[in-house]
C-alpha cells in the first residue's frame, strides 16, 4: 500500500471506530515508529515477562524446533509481526545450518521490517523477502511466495495471537492453515493465565513506560491526521477482565472534551471518565492454544511451558 493509501486508511478506521460504544482504536496503529521502539522498551521491563519467557524458550528448544520443522524439502520461515528480529535469529541460527534458508518477514511497520532485516543480515545464507502488509494481505501472498518443494515455518510470537479475542484468532489461525500445505508448521507463543497484580503490573508498570506506549497512539493521530488531542487531559488505565481472560488498555479522558480530527472530518465528544479502548491481550490456558490449534485444522506436535512466567510455545502441523 502507498503512503496515501496507508494514511486513508488508517483516518477511516479512526473515524469509525471512534464513533462505536464504546469508543475503540485498533492496536495494529500503536505500533508506528516510536510504537515500535517504545515496545522494545517495554520487553525489558522487569514487570513484562513474556519476551524473557519467549526468548528462553526458543534458546532452549530451537534444534528440536527446527529437527521437527525440517524434512526432505528446503524450508521457508514466515514470521507475522516481526519486532526486533531478535527471536527469528534464533530460530534462523538454529536452521541456517542445514544450507540456505529463504525468510519472509510480514509487518505493517516498515521500522519493524528494516530492524528485523539488519539483524539478520549476518546470515550470510538467508534471502529475506519483506511483505509491509496485514496479516490477511501477507499470509493471502504466501501460497505465490513459497516454491511448491518447499516446506513453511510461520513463526506467530510474542503473544500477538492475545491481540485477538478468541474467535477472530480461531480465523487467523484458519487463514494461517489455508496459506500453508500439508505438513507445513506454526509455532505459536501465548502468554497463560497468571495472577491479577502480575498482569496488572505487566500493562501498567510503574515506570509509565506502558502509559507512554498507549498515549503515542494519540500522538501518532495528532501528527498523521490533524487531531487535537491534549494529552494531558488522557489517563492510562490497565484493566483484568476476568470473565473474558483478557487485559483492556485503555485512555480515559479526564475532563468532558470535544476532540477535533481533521483528516477524518470528525469530532470527538467525551464525557469526564469516558475511554478509548486501545488493546485487548488475551490470554489463556496451555490446553486451550492446543484446542484453539486443532479447531483451526492444525495437529498439535509438540507444546513447552515455562511454568514459572506462565508462558507457553507450541508448536503446530497443518494436518
């Protein structure tokens, strides 16, 4: 997509999702440029768990990963999301040695793209192919991407799979097992169910570094497309839904308001404590990322649980 087109986009989705009850903005736009970086800093935090989780995980279980995901044909990963890269590199490093991989990286953040493909630039061995795109528009290019005697890996981490609620992630799933052949693979990371102040402190930790990733969304809106948003009348608020297992972030506005966004051609009015809901993180338990596995057309082939952070990898063939 253009520049232009990007932007369109992205005041048409603020414009309606601004007028739903309640208000909402999708997660998918927190991650610009500072998003993205303000995210990397928020993996480091001693509260945030699930990078540290995910990465030990991987370190320790990458060769069995990549002995179970290679076979007779050459291999092509897919990562959705790509971050940092830093835990592809692990799982690269881990394949790389059986000759050249091919690597196709799938983000609609072009810092997040550039960072993942510098890193893994010291593999001399693998050939990147970058998709700035959806999932449903990177995953639908797929099929044309990969040779027909080549095996797929799609990497799906960090718990992005909780970005969803649990229907609309049993239809990416689906759409995932549509991209892929017989006995291609998906690996899988969740974060499980752990006690309410841990996950509480997680989404809001004390050094405002979460509250600085959930207000950038509104700055990011300021600067793409004319709003007015005051960000000192918006309030970073974490909240445990226990009967749905999800964490809402959300910013409430302090005062009644009225917002004006240009280049969506609306205003906003907000009561004193009315919110914009910015992200749900799902989260679950071990059996159910099995079951949300084999709901959407995969065979569970092997799951590893880090039982102290509460954080799981599983690994998935398209059967």
């Amino acid at each position: 997509m253009t520049t232009t087109t990007l932007i369109e986009t992205f005041a048409g989705d603020v414009c309606r999702d601004l007028q739903q009850t309640p208000k909402q903005l999708q997660s998918q736009y927190l991650y610009d440029e500072l998003g993205s970086s303000l995210f990397e800093s928020i993996c480091r935090l001693p509260w945030y768990r699930i990078t540290r989780a995910e990465a030990a995980l991987l370190a320790r279980h990458a060769p069995t990963i990549a002995a179970l995901s290679s076979g007779e044909r050459s291999l092509a990963v897919v990562e959705l999301g790509v971050g940092s890269g830093e835990k592809l590199s692990t799982i690269v490093d881990a394949l790389v040695r059986n000759g050249e991989l091919a690597v196709h990286l799938i983000d609609v953040s072009p810092a997040a793209l550039d960072a993942t493909e510098t890193r893994l630039a010291r593999f001399p061995h693998v050939r990147v192919r970058r998709h700035q795109a959806t999932y449903d528009e990177g995953l639908a290019s797929l099929p044309a991407s990969i040779e027909s005697n080549t095996r797929a890996l799609v990497l799906f981490l960090g718990s992005n799979i909780g970005n969803f609620d649990v229907a609309t992630a049993r239809d990416l799933l689906r759409a995932i097992r549509r991209a892929l052949r017989d006995g291609d693979n998906l690996l899988l990371g969740a974060d499980l169910i752990k006690p309410e102040a841990d996950l509480l402190a997680a989404y809001d930790d004390p050094l405002g570094v979460t509250a600085a990733f959930n207000k950038n969304l509104l700055v990011r809106i300021n600067r793409e497309l004319g709003g007015q948003f005051d960000l000192g009348t918006f309030d970073h608020r974490a909240v445990w839904n226990a009967r749905e297992h999800r964490i809402e972030m959300h910013l409430v506005s302090r005062v009644r308001q009225d917002v004006w966004i240009e280049s969506a051609d609306l205003r906003v009015p907000f009561a004193a404590g009315e919110s914009i809901w910015t992200e749900s993180s799902y989260k679950y338990t071990d059996e159910a990322i099995a079951s949300l596995g084999t709901a959407a057309g995969f065979a569970l082939t092997a799951q590893w649980v880090d039982e102290d952070a509460r954080f799981a990898l599983t690994l998935l063939t398209a059967a």
